[in-house]
C-alpha cells in the first residue's frame, strides 16, 4: 500500500470542505436508498463526523495497534445504527467514487489501495459487531415515569425490555422515536436494580432536538432506544476510601448513583455530596436527595446556590463552597457537571492538597451525537 | 364537529398528515365541557406522526418491491447514480439541513428568551413575596405587647437555646472531623515515610482507610514523633469559625 500517495489522496477530498462528504451520502443514497433510513434529517453534523472520522483512520493507518482498538469500538458501536455486514460494500463503492471524483490524478494504483485498505477496515470492524452479536444491537425501554422537576427539567424512570448490565457513574446513549436518528448520552442516577429501573435525568437545552423532546413531548407509555453503555466514573473496589463528590447541574446524575451503589453494595463508607446549581429552582432532585440522607447516616448533602440572594442555602460557587467544609485530604474525589465547574472545583481541590489520582472528573456538556474515536462521550 | 377537508372535491386524496395537523375541533359549550385540550392536541399529533411513519414505509416497501421484481427479472438492481443526480440530492439535503438548522436556531432563541423572561419574573415574584412577609412579621410584632410574658422561658427564648445547641453540635462535629482527617493524612504520610517500599508504585492503590492490614511495626515509631496535632490545631478553628452560623 502506498500510503503517502493515500493520504495526499484523501488531502484532496478533504480540503473540499463540505463538498466531499456530501458528494458521498449523495451517491451512497441513490446507490442504496436503503441506507437513507439510518440517518437523521438533518445530515450537516454526520458529514462533519464522517471526514473527522475517516481522516483520522487515515492518520493512524501505519499504527495499526492504536486503529484497531479504536475500529473495533466502531464497529461495535454501529450496531445500535442497524449497520449490516452488507452495509460495508456499499459504503466502501461510495467512498471510492467519491475519492475518485474529487482527484484529478485518480489511478488503478489509487483505487487498489483503497479498496485494499477499506476491505480491512471493514473486516475489522464487521469481526468486532460479531463478536458483540450474542448483545442486543440496542435495547428498548419503556418510559415508565416521567415527572418534570423544574421549567426544562424531567426525570425519566426507563425499564429495559431485557437485562442491561452497567456499571453506576457509566453513560448510555438514549434515542427516541419522536427524533428518530439522533443518539444522545446520558447517566442513569442509580446503580443497577434487580427490577431493572433505571432513573435517567434530562435538562432541555435550548435549541435541542433531542432533550426539549425528552422533557416536553415523551410521556409514560413511550418507548426509546438505548446503546451500550460507556464511560469511565466508577467505584473501584479495592478502595474503601470515604467519598466526596461535587456535582454541577446535571452532573449529579452519575455521582447520585455511585451514593446508591454505595447503599447497595458497600463497603461501609462516609460519603460527602455537594451539589451547585444558580438557584433553588433548580435544585430539582432536592426531595430525594433529603430523602437519601435521612434514610442514610453515613450520607451528607449540601446544596449550594450561586446566583440566589435570598435562599437558605449555602452561598457561593460549589467549589468554594466544597472549601468552606473540608479537609478532604483523604477523600476519593468524584467531580461532574460543566466545563468551568469542573475545573474550577478540581483546581482548588488540588491546591487544597489532594492527591492529582484521587480526583476523578468528567464533564457535562451537551452531549455530541456519538463518542469521538477516543472514546470521549461529552464535548 | 370537525374542519376536516370536506367541502373540498378531492376524495380521491387519501388523507394525510398535516389534515390530521389541521383537524379544529369545535369548542363545547360551558354547560357541557368537551376533553381536555392539551390530550386532544398530543394524540392528534401522535395520529400524524403514524400516519407519516406508514406513509414512509408504503414508499420503502414499493421501493423493495420493486428492487425485488427487477432481480427476478435479471435487470440490474443498483447501478451507479450519475454526477446529475448526486447533485441534485446534494442540494435538496442542503436544502434540508437548511430548514433543521433554521428551526433550531428559532426554537433555541424561543425558549431561551422565554426563560429569561420566566425566571425575572420569578424573582421579582419572590422578592415581593418576601417583603411582604416581613412586612407581616413586623405588623404583628407591633400588635403583640412586649411585656406579655409567658411563666416560664419564652418561645423566642427556647428557639435561641436550641440554635445554640445546633450551632454548638455541628461546630463540634466539624472539629472532630477535622482532627480526624487530620489524623488519617499524617497516618498515611508517616507510613509512607516510614517504610517508603511498602508504598505502592506509581499511581495509587490507596490504603483502605479503616482496616488495619496494612498497619506494620514501623508504623509505631513513626506515630510517636507525632505531628497531628499542628494541623489540627491550624485547620480546626478557621473551619469551626465559618460553620458555628449553621
């Protein structure tokens, strides 16, 4: 394979901006209009993923120990898309019109090549989907309960048709047939049940398809659709350390649900929950939380309000308000919710004095349609 | 009781969504009330969507039907589309795109202005809310003659005590705390210090907190030059002074 004459290949196609990729979903679909059902409406997000993506396949073509890991979690995670094994060919004669059509300098050399190299890059990621058959592709879920907490909040209690195994502080990816296509990630609050009930927390962004739908337009009765779970908050056992988690806005859903693997499954441990939001209002999971911590003495929630003069509760940002308890020197530190929040609550803790490993953290953006090939869930 | 496309001659247009979309229902009277509005709006919608769903599928099935028949006929099912048509498919998806993008856009400037608007007047709600209140509280202690007694110690009497007692326990819970957290981080460094191999090797494989398995003979010595009490003594009262308001 000669894959400097690949790459410039590829250059050539990419530097075409929007134009490449939709020269390839064009022709794919009118080669295949099967393939248009798995693609929402709107395809302007998909054809930006669709170049990142491939280039960066191309980027890593001579590493092959970092590709295939990353191939095969594609491949697994196309399931869910109800991506075929016969899907590849299709996708593969597309992609090489597409290349062919975009350089000038196209040769038999070229079009081997490629060929070659997508023929590989699908069996791998086919083997992987294979492997992963004995799974379900994707679960249905029932929405069982949904009660709007606040003006843009719900909770949502889901049950899964068959058995779903995760891991408390995991993600999934959720999509619901009102916006068929559009995969959006989000954490159960709870560890996993024996009746299997998953309580999933959903704040309506603005503008968002997905979310605004989730909050405002599913109801009990409805279905959605999960993938498999992923991420990487999580209780080890081999620590029995106390806890201190600090949430920011929707980041107390993954850390909610380490409290109660903590009330499930032990061991015994003191754990400390902080939780920010701007005002009272949006405290929108306040009754359970006073519940867990009267149901639990080793349990302490605080919740803090930032931008709320006249509230009872504690003033302040979540980090600041974290500092005014403390020490935490010892703690096992769980941080979740935005950008800023995170840094801000890591930065001070770490200047406090803890230990740069025992803080875990991860941020609630939006989440993007799909993990990124390093297996980030949220931007 | 119903608008839908009657006067218009077209039966021979099946019915589709957006005749479902535009179903107006004639309002009951107020003797005699009707259902309620929002569940009508929603299974109407619900009514669309399927109708929209079995619409898209009839047109996939005849696509497969189709598909099928040229196979058996032995035509070629999948020939490659030419420049023409990807180009106007591009278009019509940019087109798409387009319109997602456009709406998305109103919907996000919708709802954000509209929870601008929500939560200012949300707080100004509260903030009246409030200054009434006070206003109350203090009429009423203007009506309440001040030397009225109760035998015994007053309630406001009472309330203070027991704000005392919370304040009192909770800085004492802080102290204690502190003092222990305290305890635990110079437990870990002195037996780190002590015994430095018995660390782990690189990142960690915390001690567990409680058990004693990890306790060795080195651990002794390392306790008696003991440095707990200088943290301790720092950290207890900066702490136990921002929470005896609690």
């Amino acid at each position: 394979m000669d894959i400097p004459a690949m790459r410039a290949n590829f250059a050539k196609a990419a530097a075409t901006g929007d134009e490449a990729p939709l020269y390839f979903y064009s022709h794919l679909f009118l080669s295949h209009p099967e393939t248009r059902a798995m693609f929402p409406v709107s395809m302007a997000h998909q054809r930006d993923r669709l170049f990142s993506a491939l280039g960066e396949v191309v980027a890593r073509v001579d590493d092959l120990d970092a590709l295939v890991p990353i191939l095969q979690q594609l491949g697994r995670d196309h399931r869910k898309f109800g991506t075929l094994a016969a899907h590849y060919p299709a996708v593969g004669a597309s992609l090489l019109a597409t290349l062919e059509h975009f350089d000038d300098q196209w040769s038999p050399e070229l079009a081997k090549d490629w060929t070659e190299a997508y023929t590989l890059v699908a069996e791998v990621m086919v083997a992987a989907a294979d492997e992963a058959a004995e799974q379900p592709a994707w679960w249905d879920a029932d929405v069982v309960g949904h009660e709007v907490r606040a003006i843009d909040v719900a909770v949502l209690q889901l049950r899964p048709r068959a058995r779903y195994d995760y891991l408390a502080g995991q993600s999934l990816s959720l999509e619901t047939e009102v916006r068929p296509r559009l995969w959006r990630y989000y954490s159960p609050a709870n560890a996993p049940r024996p009746d299997g009930l998953m309580e999933i927390h959903v704040k309506a962004r603005d503008g968002g398809p997905v979310s605004s739908a989730l909050v405002r337009r599913v109801g009990v009765g409805d279905v959605v659709r999960l993938g498999p779970p992923v991420g990487h908050i999580a209780l080890h056992d081999d620590s029995d350390r106390d806890l201190l988690l600090v949430a920011g806005g929707m980041g107390l859903a993954p850390l909610k649900a380490l409290v109660d693997q903590v009330a499930r499954r032990g061991p015994a441990r003191r754990v400390d929950l902080f939780v920010g939001a701007r005002n009272e209002d949006h405290h929108y999971d306040r009754a359970a939380l006073q519940r867990l911590e009267q149901e639990n003495p080793w349990l302490t929630v605080t919740l803090a309000v930032s931008e709320d003069k006249i509230s009872s509760l504690e003033q302040g940002d979540v980090g600041d308000v974290v500092m005014r308890h403390g020490p935490w020197l010892s703690r096992e530190v769980f941080v979740a919710g935005p950008g800023p929040m995170v840094d801000d609550t890591v930065a001070r803790l770490r200047e406090h004095g803890v230990p740069p490993q025992r803080i875990h953290s991860e941020v609630f953006a939006p989440s993007r349609p799909g993990p990124s090939l390093d297996g980030e869930v949220t931007e | 009781m119903s608008s839908v496309q009657s006067e218009s001659g077209n039966e021979e247009r099946g019915l589709n969504p957006a005749d479902v979309q535009n179903v107006r229902f004639t309002r009951a009277s107020m003797m005699r009330p009707g259902y309620v509005d929002t569940e009508v709006d929603r299974v109407m919608s619900r009514v669309a969507e399927e109708l929209a769903r079995h619409i898209a599928e009839k047109a996939a099935l005849r696509d497969e039907v189709r598909a099928l028949r040229a196979h058996v006929e032995g035509l070629p099912v999948h020939e490659a589309p030419s420049d023409q048509a990807v180009r106007i498919l591009s278009s019509a998806q940019q087109t798409a795109d387009a319109y997602v993008a456009e709406a998305e856009e109103f919907s996000r400037q919708m709802t954000s202005e509209a929870r601008t608007v929500y939560e200012e007047e949300l707080r100004q709600a509260r903030e009246t809310a409030g200054a009434i209140i006070q206003s109350a509280q203090e009429a009423a202690a203007r009506m309440t003659p001040a030397g009225a007694d109760v035998p015994g110690r007053s309630v406001e009497e009472l309330e203070e005590q027991v704000a005392y007692l919370k304040a009192f326990g909770s800085a004492v819970r802080v102290q204690l705390r502190s003092y222990l957290e305290a305890l635990i981080t110079d437990v870990e460094s002195e037996w780190g210090k002590a015994d430095p191999a018995a660390l782990p090797q690189g990142p960690p494989r915390p001690p567990a907190q409680r058990s004693n398995r990890d306790g060795q003979p080195g651990g002794a010595t390392a306790f008696s030059d003991n440095t707990v009490a200088q943290p301790a003594e720092e950290d207890v009262p900066a702490t136990a002074v921002s929470h005896s308001a609690v």
